[in-house]
C-alpha cells in the first residue's frame, strides 16, 4: 500500500514541475516579447506601449491566427499526400494543350502588374 502513495505522490509532484516550467516557459517568452515590442514598435512605427497581460493576449491571438488550434499537423503529412503532390498529380495528367491553356490563365490573372508598371513607366516618360 505505500509503494502505492508513494508512486502517486511522484506523479503529483511530477505533474506540478511540468506545469510550473510551462508556466515559467510561458511569462519568461511573454517578457522577452513585450520587452521586443516596447523597445522597437513604438520608436519605428509609432506604435503603443504594451504591458505584460497584451503581450500575452497577442501571443495567443498570433497563436490562434497562425497555427489554430491543433489537432491536425501542419505541413507534415505522414502519407505524403498534401496541395503539392496533389497539384502535380494534376498538372502532369493534363494534355500540352490544357497544360498551355492553364499556363496562359495563370499568367493573365498573376502577372499583370508587369504591364501595368510599363504603362506608368512609359506615361512618366512621355510627361
């Protein structure tokens, strides 16, 4: 019976060592990060000061923002089976004429800015 007590006492108090080095973890990278912004933010872009309790609501909404929640792995799929291989699989089962086509498409909607710097180009020219 008291190799049992024993037992869960070390858990117990393995348990609260893990949450107190989080914790620790947690308000030590919270300080680093109001420490950041305060020194850099508001002399560069004339943001506001922020205090302990907004460095960590932004680090959780940057969390929440960039990362979610959890419960799927980003960017490491184990089968191998992402958007990439996906999208290659796609693109190589099309025919050369399709392959063209969708070429030309993507060129048309992404690549209009180069036309529209030339035309400001040779408007400042003509001025």
């Amino acid at each position: 019976m008291r190799t049992d007590d024993s037992r869960d006492m070390r858990k117990a108090v393995m348990i609260i060592k893990v949450v107190f080095f989080v914790l620790l973890a947690i308000v030590v990278f919270s300080f680093v990060t109001m420490w950041l912004w305060n020194w850099l933010v508001p002399e560069l872009f004339n943001g506001p000061v922020i205090n302990i309790w907004q460095t960590v609501g932004l680090l959780l909404l940057s969390k929440i923002l960039f990362s979610g929640f959890g419960g799927k792995s980003h960017g490491h799929n184990p089968n191998g089976y992402g958007w990439k291989k996906r999208f290659v699989e796609k693109v190589s089962s099309l025919s050369p004429e399709e392959r063209e086509a969708f070429k030309q498409k993507m060129k048309d909607k992404w690549c209009r800015w180069d036309e529209n710097i030339s035309d400001k180009d040779s408007a400042k020219t003509n001025d």
